[in-house]
DNA sequence: ACCTTTACCTAACGAACGTTAGTAAACAAA
DNA sequence: TTTGTTTACTAACGTTCGTTAGGTAAAGGT
C-alpha cells in the first residue's frame, strides 16, 4: 500500500487550499468545504478552531517556506548575479511545490484580521527588501543596470508571483523551464 | 462649483469598484455598497438589476479599454520592438487610467456566471495574442532573442498587471517612470 | 471490564445575504 | 393642475452563513 490514507486534520486542510484557491476564501462556505471533505460542516470543528484559522495557517506556513528557501538559495552564491538567479529558482520552486497553497498566499491573505494581518505585511515587506538588497549591491558592484531598485524587485516578483497559473496550461512546462525563461528575461531582456 | 455632483447610478458604479477592489466581489455585500453611497440596500436595485450586474460591467468595460488602447498603440509603430513598447505603455496607461477597474479586472472576474465566464476567457486570452504576434514577428525579424513566446508574454503581462499596485506606494512614480522602468526591464533585462 | 478520547452526527442559534413588493415624496411633462 | 416617472423608503421573503450544543457509537488504553 503505497498511498497512506491521510488524517483527517490534513485532509480538511488540503482540500480548504485548492478551494480557497479556486472560489476565494469568501466565496468558500464551511458547508463546502465539509461536502468535499465528506462529512457535516459542524464536524469540522473536530479538527480546527474557524474558518479563519485556516486561511491563517496556510498564508504563514507559505511565508516561512518563501523565507527559508530563500535564505538557503542565496546563501550559496557569492555574485549578486548569481544570488538573485538562486532566489529566483528557489522563489519559483517554492511556488511549484504549493500551487494551491501559493495562490492564496497571493491572493487571499487580505481576509485576514488584524493583527495577523500587521505580521503578515511586514513579513512580505521583508521578504521584499531581501530581494532588493541583492539588486542594491548588483548595482553597487556594476554587474546590474542602475535601475530603480524597489521598481525592479516589483516587477520581478510580480511575474514569478504569477507563474503559479502555467501549471494547468496544456503545453507541459517543467519548473526547470519556467524558471530559466523568466530568470533569463528579467536577466538579460528580450532584445538582442 | 468645478465638481458636478455625480448621477446615483455612476456614483454607485465608482462606489462598487472601489469596494470590489479592496474587498473584493464575494466579501462586498449589497448593504455594504448601499452604506457607502448613503442609501438603504433594496434603493440600489432602482439604478441596477443585480449585484453580478454590476461586476459583469466592469470587467468588459475594462475589456474593452484595454483592446482599443491596444490597437491604437500598436497601428502607429513599424516594428516589432516599437510596437511591443507602445502596447506595454498603452497597457500601463490603462491600468493607471482605471486603477479600480483594473483590479476588478484581474482579480475578481472568477465570478462571473456562465455564459459570460467564458466569453470573458475568450477575450482574455485574444489580447494575450496580440502580444504573442508581436513577440513572434520579432523573433521572426531577429530583433528579439528565440524565447519561448507563451512563456514571454505571459512574463510580461505579469508583471504589467501588477503595475496598479505602484501607485499606492509613499514614493510618488508617475506613469512614465512605471512603463520607462518595467518595458526597460523586460526589454533590456537587469544585467549591463 | 470500564473509562476516556476521538470523530462523527442532528438540530439549532443569530446574523447576514441578495432580492422583491409596496408605498410615498419629489419633480418634470402635459 | 393633473399625470407619470424617478428615487427613495420600510418591511419582509427565503436562503445561507459561521458556529455551538448535545448526543452517540466506535476505538484504544488500562
């Protein structure tokens, strides 16, 4: 048997993630989530304390994988060049390894209430300056173009923030791929 | 008196999409909007006939903003890197021109019903066509590096369509700096 | 053998949802 | 001045929401 039956507390979990990730959290109802599960909704509450605490344990789980696997990515890279292609692979990896989970994290987190909500934006605003620190120092080191920094960062991630959506696409597209064609765009542009 | 008071049913309009986008569609409710413009819940419902009306307006009408902007920018350059910039700027400048209604545009459309869904996907997935048009004749012409076009455009307007978020930022961007930046970046790439 | 825990159930709570019906006031057109 | 239209109101509809209470039956430890 190769396929162990997973716990319920997993299951709901799973399931609320590729739920919250098609239909929103709001649009998500506890009496949906408890269908697909396939029980009652009141017997959710066997096995988690709101509909909330859900949405809080996916956004910061997610936040603490973006985090480590950027710490290790660029920690094994001396050249800002080469550091931000790491963060980059590891950024879209993260990604690929939690579709669902990586599409709340980006689209749901705002349902959440304060004060979760505070913790929440700093952690990405950090998560951010990471990023910009490296281009920072590219630029300082005359490897990188003198852009403005915040922008750029901006850009960058706003289009690995989107790679979750190639997945489902009909052409197969290995994480390998997509991570060296936009790596390499950013990097080295369109033009010739 | 320079401000004209705005007609209900516009005032509502500007209202939902300012609530849809903060909120988002499923989290505003019908008495919420009717707060917000000073008016009871069922008064709403003399200026529109229901609340997924309301959402179905927005994002054709940004639809179709983005295709008109689209074929103007592109009918006055010759080639391919010209008309790719003049597309971006074009996109952005809707984007900037419609910060609201964008947002609605690219977040909340999920909810819409059948059969709009899917003429909405189908008019969606046109733009990004044109775009991949150009892309191609530029690889064609060998302006433009052997990218893998999907993957390109989709690049691109990924970070295009986060564009909205800018301009809530404390340092004050302007259009220009904003398309200037991101079609440098993804033209030019990062690297010197 | 008993006891505790786990995991489910049915029933129900108060609140909020989108929307409709019916009505009165305000205003323009005749 | 009468008439019709527009815009707002209150009241209520049936439904769904997240969640709690209380009970039951099986599982597992001692």
């Amino acid at each position: 048997m190769a396929i162990a039956k997973l716990d319920r507390r997993t299951e709901i979990r799973q399931t609320a993630r590729k739920m919250f990730k098609e239909r929103g959290y709001a649009a998500t109802s506890m009496r949906d989530l408890a269908r697909e599960v396939g029980i009652e909704a009141a017997s959710l509450y066997n096995h988690l304390s709101s509909k909330e605490e859900l949405l809080h344990e996916m956004c910061f789980d997610m936040a603490e994988q973006f985090f480590q696997a950027f710490s290790a990515a660029i920690a094994s890279e001396k050249t800002p060049s080469k550091k931000l292609r790491a963060a980059i692979k590891a950024h879209i990896h993260v990604i690929a390894a939690n579709l669902d989970g990586s599409t709340v994290f980006f689209h749901e987190w705002i349902f959440l209430q304060e004060p979760e909500l505070a913790r929440f934006k700093k952690l990405r605003s950090q998560y951010e300056q990471g990023f910009r620190d490296i281009v920072q120092k590219g630029i300082t080191d005359k490897d990188f173009k003198e852009v403005n920094v915040k922008l750029a960062v901006f850009t960058i991630l706003s289009a690995l923030n989107a790679t979750y959506d190639l997945y489902k696409s009909n052409e197969k597209l290995s994480e390998e791929e997509i991570a060296e064609s936009v790596s390499g765009l950013l990097l080295k542009g369109l033009k010739k």
